[in-house]
C-alpha cells in the first residue's frame, strides 16, 4: 500500500500549492463486471471495443457511443488505471484528496432493464470499495445509484452508506418523465439527506454529447454540456426538493462555478414576478437555496474564483479532472498559480480545501493527519 504524504498546508512563496479535486475519475479495468456477475447480467454490461479509428461503447450488444481512439489516448497519465502510480501523480501535482468519479460507469444511466442496472450498479461500487477506497483514503468515489426503480435507489443508498461511502453519483440528463424535479425522487432525497450522502453530479452524463456538428461545434459541444447541469438545479431548487430537505446538499462536477450566482437571480426574478405561477412556494428564495445547498467545482476558470470575491457565493471547489484531457494533469501547479494569484488567501483556501472538506468531513480528518 502506498501512502504519499503531502507535507505542507500553509503554502510559502515558491512551494507547491496543495489541493482536493472536486472532480475527477477513475478507469475501470475491462473485466469489472466479467469477474463480478454471472454471465448472463456480464454479457449486457457495458463494455468498449477498439476499433481501427474509435473507441465504441456498447451496452447490451448496443452502441450507445463511439470517440476517437486519439482522444482517449490523449488522457492516460501514469496513473490513469494504477493505483499506486496514481497516489506518485497526486503529490507530483499537488492534489490531496479526490473524489473519483466514474468513467465507463458512467453509462450505466442507458441501461433499460432495472434487475442489469442494479446489478450492473452495485458491482461497480463493491469494485471501488474494495480496488481503490480500502486500499487508501485520498482518492475516494461517489456510489453510483441504480435509478430506473427508487426501492432499488433507496436500497443501493443505504447499502452503500453502511459501507463507508461518502457521496452519490447522478447524471445530469434524464428523461423528461423522470426528471430531478419530480415527487417519484422524494424517498431517495429523504435517504440521502438523512444519512449526509451529498449528490454529486458529473457534466456530460446522461444525454448526447455531440447535439451540433457546426462550425466551432468542438467548443459548443463542450459548453453545451454545462447545461443540464443547470437543469438540475434548476429542477431541484425550484420543485422544491432542496427546500424539503435543507441538509442535502448538491455538488456540479466540472461545469464551473461562475453561473450558480447569475442562475439564483434568474430564478428569484421568475418567483418574484411571475409569483402568481409559481408552484410549489418555497420558504426560502431561489438564490438562498441554492447559495446554501448548491456547490460547483472548475478546472481553469478565471470567473470562477471572481464571483466569490464579487458576490460572496463561495461553494466553489477546484477539480483537477484527472485523468481527462479537460483537466489539468501535468500543468496543475500552473494553472493554480494562474487562477490563484492575487486572490485572497481565505478565498483561495476555501476554494482548494474549505469547500471540499465541507462537503465531504471525512476527509477533514484525512488532510489534518496527512500534514
Ligand atoms: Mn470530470
């Protein structure tokens, strides 16, 4: 077992700069649900095939996705799918802790058949338990919740719970009949705010990701994925679940952090004025939910540390989106000089670690014993 041991928290001139990742993930091996399932849920799990010139996912004998071969070659550090060469990545770049989510788990949302999903679901988190969580405390994933039948969500939740996880996975994109917003969701989010298990949602996940093949697609299609994540909170804040339950709380991986603000006020101008539409009626405005129970993380955004020090909206993590080409593996200290310099030291403390280990105590104790 590898223990790396971050040295310092205080960061003199010139000395790395240290981190948690609010967003990052890990690289199942190919025969996670082979070695997990019998054979006839492990035929239908997903998989990918490498082709000639793409990467093609199937699940159930279906292609739900293909990318190119250079792409997912573009993001494979050292560590990608090792874990003790991931912990040596970690300190040469300054990150602390992270949260993992998933990469091939993250399809397991088009799986059509609840008994294959639960399954499908429960073997990814018994593998990141056993393979990753147990064999260290810096790197930890959130579980990923079967979500075609809530008997089963609730029961993989407090399954899960007991085990020691620290967070859930969620999609951003759902179908409209089973949107967040929604009464059908309302014994998950009881379970989830009793048993302090945040939701985290990861941008791209649960929809097409090319929706345009225009000219600048390439930077529309990423952009473009931002916004089902403000759908979520969107649906969340204004249907009220977040307002029946103030002690859960939401975290948006990767999407940046400069819209929650702009988004609250868009909210609170429709509840104000057009008051006579609004069901349910909260007890708290929009923008209060949200500011209370609603965190983002970023990888390079300037804007993204501007808005606290302009509007005081400071649930705002730093993510280094290792191992993805998105993220900042091999320029992470350049880039937290970039974003970091000039900005208040309480600011840039509670981006890089007060936010993070709000969301996620147990990791408090992890940081206080490494240093
Ligand atoms: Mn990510």
């Amino acid at each position: 077992m590898t223990h790396a041991t971050p040295t310092t928290r205080e960061d003199e001139p010139g000395q790395k700069i240290w981190a948690h990742s609010g967003d990052s993930h890990l690289m199942e091996p190919d025969d996670l649900w082979t070695s997990r399932l019998p054979k006839r849920l492990a035929d239908r799990a997903p998989r990918s095939e490498r082709g000639e010139k793409y990467e093609i996912v199937y699940i159930d004998g279906t292609q739900i996705d293909r990318q190119l071969n250079d792409f997912m070659d573009a993001m494979r550090p050292p560590g990608a799918k090792d874990l003790d060469l991931r912990l040596q990545d970690l300190d040469k770049e300054g990150i602390r802790s992270q949260v993992a989510f998933p990469s091939m788990g993250f399809w397991i949302c088009n799986i059509r058949d609840p008994e294959l999903e639960n399954a499908v679901a429960r073997a990814w988190n018994d593998w990141a338990l056993e393979e990753v969580m147990s064999r260290q405390d810096r790197v930890f994933a959130p579980a990923i919740v079967p979500l075609m039948d809530v008997e089963n969500a609730v029961a993989e939740v407090e399954r899960v719970a007991e085990l020691g996880f620290q967070a859930l996975y969620f999609p951003c994109g759902i179908s409209d009949d089973r949107a967040w917003g929604l009464d059908l969701w309302e014994p998950l989010w009881t379970a989830a705010e009793e048993l302090r298990l945040p939701l985290a949602f990861h941008i791209g996940t649960g929809g097409e990701n090319v929706v345009y093949r225009g000219p600048g697609g390439a930077v529309v299609n990423y952009t473009e994925t931002t916004y089902p994540a403000m759908r979520v909170v969107t649906h969340l804040v204004a249907g009220g679940a977040l307002d029946r339950h103030p002690d859960l709380k939401l975290l948006v991986a990767e999407g940046g952090a400069g819209w929650v603000p702009a988004i609250g006020d868009r909210m609170d101008e429709a509840y104000r004025q057009h008051g006579m539409f609004v069901r349910p009626r909260l007890s708290r405005l929009p923008s209060e939910i949200i500011r209370q129970q609603v965190y983002a993380s970023f990888q390079h955004d300037i804007s993204a540390v501007q808005v606290i020090e302009d509007t005081n909206y400071d649930n705002v993590l730093w993510g280094d989106d290792y191992p993805h080409l998105e993220g900042t593996y091999g320029h992470t200290q350049e880039t937290l000089r970039a974003v970091f310099t000039d900005v208040d030291t309480a600011i840039r403390d509670r981006v890089l670690h007060g936010s993070f280990e709000e969301l996620f105590p147990a990791t408090a104790a992890t940081a206080a014993t490494a240093s």
